[in-house]
C-alpha cells in the first residue's frame, strides 16, 4: 500500500483545528501521519495545538510566521510528508471537518487508484445536510474574463450590481446543485467531467498528481485554488474521482467578525484576484505552469 498522509491547515481558529484532530485520532485507520500547519496565527493558536497535539504520536507541527495564503500554507506541509516522510498521497483536509465515520480513513486508503486519476474527493455534508461535492459552476475563460472585468470598473454602478447580484446567484446556485447532490447509499463512483471539479476542503491528491506537480498552485492567496487544480488537470491529462459512498462532515468555520458589507466588499476582492490568477493559469502551457511551482515549500 502507498503511503498516506494529512496536512490540516490552521488560522486562528484552533479550536475547530483540536476537533478536527481528535477525530482523525479515533478513526480505525491509525498508521497516518498528520501535519498541522500553523498559517502565521497571532491569537494563541499555537500554544494551545500545541497543548492538544501533546498526548498524540505521529502528529508533526509546522508554525509559518507569517499567514502564507491557503495553496502555500498547504504546500509547507505537503512538502514535509513528501520530502521528510516519503508520503505518496496527501490528504488535504480543512481544520473545520469532522470524521463522525470512524472507518472514513481506512476506506479511503483501500481504494485502488487508476494510473489517470489525481484527486479523489468525498461526499462533503455541509451544516445544511447537503453534499458539497462536487462542485459544478461556470469556470470557463469568458465567465472569469466577465467577472473581472466588472470588478474593475467600479464607477460604473450597475456593473457591480450585476457583479454582486452574480455571486448571489452563484450562491444560490450551488445550494440548488447540493440539494440535487444528497448522498445516495451504493452510488457508483464517478469520474468528474465538464464543468464538474472537487471541493478543496477535502481532497486526496495522489502520487498521479505529484508525478506533475509538487504541491498546490503556489500564486494564488485565498480563492481561486479549485478552479485552478481542474485547469491543471485538464493539462496534464488527470482525472478526478468521486466517491460518494465516503462521507465526511463540514462545519463551515466560524465567521469572521467583520460586518456583511466590509465581509462582502473583502471576499469579493480575493475572488478578484484569484479569477486574474485562473485567467493567467488557462493562458500557460503546462511546462510554464510546471516552472511556476519553483515557489512550493518558500
């Protein structure tokens, strides 16, 4: 069997990183190591990871002094397992999951992986009750190019309407696209394809993948990291596998304590910037997009 392991990225919220932990520790499948990156918290998130991880073996903790954005936080602890721990697959998994099936882990690690295959993504069961998984939304260069665009002209009122009202829509949109994506016990496993990709908040990226690429695309800060790995994917010639019968639970973090419009006005403009990001990704050729990863592990 290849060798499995996890990266769980922590910022500020430590105590939903702690559950999400304790968790992964009482699963049936034990033989994991796990890595839990600190993304440069300056609210106690350390002392009290490292408190918790105390009582635990096979739990290693990286601490960034700066927050490094989620694709190169994930990279610091996906080199590790790679580099240190001669780990194959890595399971990136957002500090806000719960494991409630014990045998999620040893299920996962059984799967036999076509040499095509990348990523392998879950059922994701939101608060709602709704599968996240997988994603289906517009990703293509016209949609982005529009969105974009529409940022940046900000004196013109009725665009950023539009824009607003889009994200609404979008939202709105990928709660109908959940709803039609309840799990269905015994479903077979599907291999994604079109506008359909995996939700990053747990994915298994395999040895396929790091044969290509040695960690997450290393330019975008906060959005933009999903729609990017199925550019690369498309490029590269991987595939994406999903297993609906594997279900994992996700809390969707605590918010933020910024009020809705400042919230608003702040994830729109990391959208912004990882759409521009995309754009410039569906631009390169897969060996231009290859050197860009000489940044993995900084």
């Amino acid at each position: 069997m290849n060798k499995y392991g996890i990266v769980v990225l922590n910022y500020l919220n430590y105590e939903d990183t702690i559950e999400c932990l304790d968790t992964i520790r009482d699963q049936t499948f034990k033989d994991i190591p796990i890595v839990v990156v600190d993304n440069g918290s300056q609210n106690g998130s350390v002392p009290a990871i490292e408190k918790a991880i105390a009582k635990y073996k096979n739990i290693f903790f990286i601490k960034s002094s700066t927050n490094l954005g989620f694709a190169k936080g994930n990279n610091l602890g996906i080199n590790y397992l790679r580099e240190q721990l001669n780990v194959d697959n890595v399971f990136l998994c957002n500090n806000d999951l719960v494991f409630s099936d014990s045998n999620y882990l040893e299920q996962l690690v059984s799967l036999k992986i076509p040499d095509d295959v990348g990523a392998i993504g879950t059922a994701i069961i939101g608060k709602q009750g709704f599968d996240q998984n997988p994603l289906s939304e517009k990703t293509s260069e016209k949609d982005l190019t529009e969105l974009v665009n529409n940022y940046e002209h900000p004196d013109l009122k009725e665009k950023i309407k539009q824009m607003l009202y889009k994200n609404f829509g979008d939202q709105i949109s990928k709660i109908k696209h959940m709803k039609k994506s309840k799990v269905i016990k015994n479903e077979e496993t599907v291999v994604l394809s079109g506008k359909d990709y995996l939700h990053g908040s747990a994915i298994l990226l395999t040895k396929n993948y790091f044969q290509k690429f040695p960690g997450l695309y290393p330019k975008t800060f906060l959005y933009g990291e999903e729609i990017i790995l199925k550019v690369l994917f498309e490029k590269a010639g991987l595939k994406m596998l999903y297993v609906p019968e594997l279900v994992i639970n996700h809390k969707e973090d605590k918010s933020s304590a910024l009020s809705f419009v400042n919230r608003a006005n702040i994830v729109n403009k990391y959208r912004y910037e990882g759409n521009k990001i995309v754009l410039q990704v569906y631009g390169k050729s897969l060996s231009d997009i290859q050197a860009d990863f000489s940044e993995v592990g900084e």
